[in-house]
C-alpha cells in the first residue's frame, strides 16, 4: 500500500465536513485495518418541526397516548416510524 497522508487538523466540525466532501479518505485512512464498531447507546439527531393537526385529532391522539401512559409527541413518533417501517416492507 501508498503511504498515507497526514491526517489534518480541523479547527471545527464544519471545516472537517467541507475536507471531506473533497477528499477521498482513502488517501489518508487505511480501511483495510478498520473494525466493525457499534454504538447501542447513541440517540440519533432530532429535529423539531411544527405540525397542524385538527383539534379533535389532536385530543384523540391525547386520549389514546393518556392510555398508554405515554407523552403524546411519543405516541405520535411510534406510530410515525411503526407506518414507514410497514410500508418499506411492502413494496
């Protein structure tokens, strides 16, 4: 194998996001040396958005989530991922 290049030193993550969308990490990473790695214990990124919903479904989604003794934005996730996973599985 070529000798590696000498890794850079980034000031922040935006300056090594922008390296690396132009620079083939080949050049620096030898991947035949790298490890499968798992990190269970990791929360993925969220971002907040804004969603309209009627009153009556809104107060609907309440009720059932009050049931399951659950916060309703928690109800609604879980329904929200439960459906796309469905529907992947579908196709």
């Amino acid at each position: 194998m070529s000798k590696l290049k000498k890794m850079p030193e980034f000031k922040n993550e935006t300056e090594e996001r922008k390296f690396w969308e132009t620079n083939d990490s080949t050049e620096y990473v030898d991947w035949s040396q790298a490890q499968s790695a798992s990190f269970p214990n990791l929360k993925p990124s969220t971002k907040t958005i804004s969603l309209r919903l009627p009153e009556s479904l809104l107060d609907r989604i309440k009720i059932e989530a009050n049931k399951r003794d659950m916060p309703y934005q928690s109800l609604i996730k879980a329904w929200l991922a439960e459906d796309v996973k469905e529907s992947r599985h579908s196709r």
